[in-house]
C-alpha cells in the first residue's frame, strides 16, 4: 500500500520532472531512488539517483535530491559539489539556494549561508524555516536589525507562536529596545503560562533597569515552573542581600539546598552573609561544605578571616598556607598573613616577603602599600616605610595608614607631619592611645624647638 501510494504521488507530478527525464528507465531509476530514499536506505537511494543522472543527463532537481542525502551523511564536502551543479543547471532553483546555505552554515561560513539563504527566499518567499535560520545567523553576526526585519515578518503569520515572541523580545533586548522587549516577552507568556523562560528573562530585565520588586515577582514564579533551576535561586538571593535582608537571603538559597540544588556558590554564599551577620561559627560550617564539593584559594581565604574573627590565629594562618597553596596569586591570602605577622611582630622577613609579592600582583592596592610600609618600618627601614605609605594614602581613606604614616614621621622626627596624621586618625577613629601620641609628639616638638 505504501508503495502503491507512492508511485501514484509520483506519477501525479510528473509534470515537475518529466520534462528532465528522457527515457522510462531512467524515470525509473529516480522512482526506485525515492523508495530507498522513504526507507531510510540513504547509500541505495544515492546510488539509484546517480544512475538516472547518468541515465538522463545532468538534472538539477535530482542533484538536489543527492545533495540533500550527502548532507543527511554529513558529508559536506560532497553535498557542497552536488549542490553547486545543481545551481549552475537552474540558478533560479530556491532548493539548489537553499542547499548552498545548509553547506555554508555546516561550515560555519555564516555570511555566505545568509547570501544563498536571502537569495532562496526571494525565489520562493513562502521558506519560513529557512527565514528563522536567517535570524539566528543574523543575530550572531551581530547584524540585529535584518534579524528584526524577518521575525516581523515571521511574527506576522505565526502570531501565537510564543518561542517566536520570546526570541524576538531577546534580540529587541539586545538592541536596547528594553520596551519592546518587554512587550514580546509578556506576549511570551500570557501565550504559553507554563514558559518559564520567558519569566525568567523579565525578571532579569525588570532587574537590570532597577525594576527590583518586578524582578522579584518574576523570579519567584520561575523558581514555581521550574523549582530544579538554580540560577532564580542565585538572583533573587542576591537581591534580598543587597537589601540587606539577610534572613530572606538564607531561606531562598537553603530551599534551593533542600532541592537537591547543592551548588558550591550557595554554600560560599551563605557564609559570607553569616560573617556580614557576624555568625562565624554558622560561616565556617557553610565554607566547610562549600571546600567539600570543590577547594578553591578564594574560600580557604574567607574560611582563615572566619579563624581570625573567632581569635584561633593558628587555624587562620593554616586556612592563608592553603589558599595562597592552592593559588599564588592570591593577593589577599598573602597581604593577610603577612601583615598578621607583623600585628604579632615576628617573622618579620616572611611576613615583608608575602606582602611584597601581594604589591607586585595588585601596585595600586593601598591597604597592600600600607602593609608593605608598615614591613619596613618594622625592619627600621623608615624612609622606605615612608615612600610607600605615602602612596598608599593616595588610594586609601584609612586611619590605620594615618596612625603608621604618624609613627613614621615621629621615627624620622618630622614632627608636625607625624602630628598631622595622628590627628587624622584620631578624628577618624576617637581612639584614646592616639589622643596620647598626639600629646607625646607635640611635647617631643616643644622640646627639640627649646
């Protein structure tokens, strides 16, 4: 029956190649080839078209035929030949044109895939799956406004289709056409509710433009349709932690836990919102879990300033050994440890080593400069000292620089400077030894003027 159904469609339109094919035999060579071809039996199909070719002459519809099998092989080099014979037999062939494109588009070729594809579709303008091909390669060739022109276009006679809305709206978005956009994306989903996608980007838009309870509202519908997504998870947290609702913050990212969404960044992120909250213990228990799924320099780092709020300087200099193990370029590892040595005023010489090191990975950081400064003026270097906390008081709005830069000048007996910046501390900070410095200095001024 299928095969009589077939031969009976042929024989029907035959008109469409009968004018190519000259001789019975040769028609049905070309039949048999459709058979294998409705099988499946792509290598029997192939060789039976090659024979009608042979049989009848050079034929562009059956080129065509060939060529559309190679690509099913994915054997492109071929397909590209068979297709270019077809195009040089009928230029005019939308199908020899629209091969052509499928040839350049598997090669990655997307400028020449567009040409053969326009020139397709201004032979048979009906193409639409090819018009959609257009829009992507168009948007990857960041050639936005010919995308836009062919999902108008498309737009205008699959208005209820929701993907095309949705595509559409990201490219509007892409050209910074944020309203329309968001148009398209609401068109998304009051077509197809249940699209979680189309929620998700007005969320991360309405975020984008500031539009913070929108996004919020949008996020929390995505995380509904499709609880195993992480990324709403991510955003809506992050933006409960600027708002400095923490407790909001926590409960969003431990639900996404509880859902077997055991991301490393959930768990780095809830410990540095329990050490915004001072909670070390809570901190060092969700860095621990974060180490476990994946050790990174970055949360050894955060795990040691956790020891060092807890007061256990042994742990926190093991968790700085780590980070800076794990990653030498950990600029923050080294200037921590290395100005801990200083606080405790021992290993002078490591501690000036790491920090040093800390200064050549980030030169302009002026919390490093000051480190570095204070190294020297503990190794009784104080003019070097003063170069660099000079510096660093350029990048920094810092009492602690202020009180060191005070205690190298008083060292280098430039007393009215050391006066200076220990009252700027002092107006900074209202601490009470640097009340005293100030009073020690100034006597110290007296008595060098008498």
């Amino acid at each position: 029956m299928k095969k009589f159904l077939l031969f009976s469609l042929i024989f029907l339109f035959t008109g469409c190649v009968k004018h190519y094919i000259r001789e019975d035999i040769s028609l049905k060579t070309y039949v048999q080839g459709l058979l294998y071809e409705d099988e499946e039996k792509t290598d029997l199909a192939i060789a039976s078209f090659k024979k009608t070719i042979e049989e009848s002459g050079e034929n562009s519809y059956v080129y065509i035929k060939l060529g559309d099998l190679y690509l099913k092989k994915k054997e492109i080099d071929k397909a590209k030949r068979i297709f270019q014979r077809a195009h040089r037999i009928n230029p005019d062939s939308p199908e020899a044109l629209f091969g052509l494109g499928i040839v350049y588009l598997h090669e990655k070729n997307y400028p020449l895939a567009a040409l053969f594809f326009e020139r397709g579709l201004e032979k048979d303008p009906s193409k639409n799956s090819f018009r959609l091909i257009l829009c992507d390669i168009y948007t990857t060739l960041n050639e936005l406004e010919k995308a836009k022109k062919h999902y108008k276009i498309l737009l205008e006679e699959y208005e209820k289709n929701y993907i095309l809305h949705y595509n559409y709206g990201s490219l509007l978005e892409k050209t910074g056409d944020i309203k329309e956009a968001e148009k398209q994306y609401l068109k998304t989903i009051n077509l197809f509710p249940a699209f979680w996608k189309g929620y998700l980007s007005l969320a991360l838009l309405y975020q984008r433009e500031g539009k913070i309870d929108k996004a919020e509202k949008y996020f929390k519908v995505t995380m509904k349709l499709y609880p195993e997504n992480p990324l709403p998870y991510s955003f809506l947290s992050a933006i409960y932690y600027d708002k400095g609702m923490y407790d909001e913050a926590k409960k969003v990212l431990n639900e996404a836990i509880e859902r077997g969404i055991k991301k490393k960044e959930f768990y780095d992120f809830l410990g540095v919102i329990y050490s915004q909250e001072k909670n070390y213990k809570e901190a060092e228990e969700y860095f621990k879990k974060s180490i476990e799924i994946k050790d990174t320099s970055e949360i050894r780092f955060r795990l040691g300033v956790v020891y060092d709020k807890l007061g256990e300087k042994e742990k926190m200099k093991e968790e700085m050994e780590k980070a800076i193990q794990l990653d030498d370029k950990n600029a923050l590892a080294l200037n921590y440890l290395g100005y801990s040595y200083l606080i405790e005023n021992k290993n002078i010489k490591k501690a000036y080593e790491l920090i040093k090191k800390a200064c050549e990975i980030q030169p302009d950081n002026g919390a490093f400069l000051d480190s570095l400064g204070w190294a020297y003026y503990k190794m009784g270097k104080y003019n070097l000292a003063k170069k660099y906390l000079e510096k660093a008081v350029k990048f920094e709005r810092d009492p602690e620089i202020y009180e060191h830069l005070g205690y190298v000048y008083m060292k280098l007996k430039e007393y009215p400077k050391a006066i200076l910046w220990f009252t700027k501390a002092y107006e900074l900070t209202g601490k009470k030894e640097l009340g005293n410095k100030i009073i020690e200095v100034k006597n110290l001024l007296r008595n060098e003027n008498y």
